[in-house]
C-alpha cells in the first residue's frame, strides 16, 4: 500500500477508502469512539485517508446499523479460532 507525505495509507478513489474502511471495521473490534470513522480528501497528496474525526462516513453508519460489521466481525473472529 502506498503511503502519503503525512504517513497515512492512500486510497486513490473514495469508493476504494469507503470499501477498505468497512472491512476494517469487520476484520476488527474497534473500541466505542475508537477507530477510524470516515474519509477525508487529502490536501497533500489529493487522495482519500481514513479518519477517527466525525462526520462518520455514510455506509459505515448503515453497516454498524444493519449489523453486517457485527456478522463480518463474528466471522472473523471463527475464521482465527479454526486456523
């Protein structure tokens, strides 16, 4: 993953920053007000980076919602215990 000036990874479209931020969400157990939220243009660069500053990105919000990062993040924690 290529990084930017400021450190962060870059993702080169929002829709490539949205994806990776809601499989984070379900790879991880982020605690409550921890965590990366939404995405951001960055002035550096002028790609995308995830941030932990509201507002929180849109489909991440359903996804918590909806309980499909519940159901990712159940399935990955099976996946490790049966490795």
């Amino acid at each position: 993953m290529e990084r930017c000036s400021t450190g962060k990874k870059i993702y080169y479209s929002i829709h490539d920053a949205e994806e990776a931020l809601i499989d984070a969400w379900g790879r991880n157990h982020y605690r409550e007000g921890g965590g990366p939220i939404g995405i951001y243009e960055c002035h550096d660069c002028g790609h995308y980076h995830w941030t932990s500053r509201e507002p929180m990105n849109e489909n991440l919000k359903k996804a918590l919602e909806d309980g499909s990062i519940s159901k990712a993040q159940q399935a990955n924690d099976w996946w490790h215990k049966l490795k």
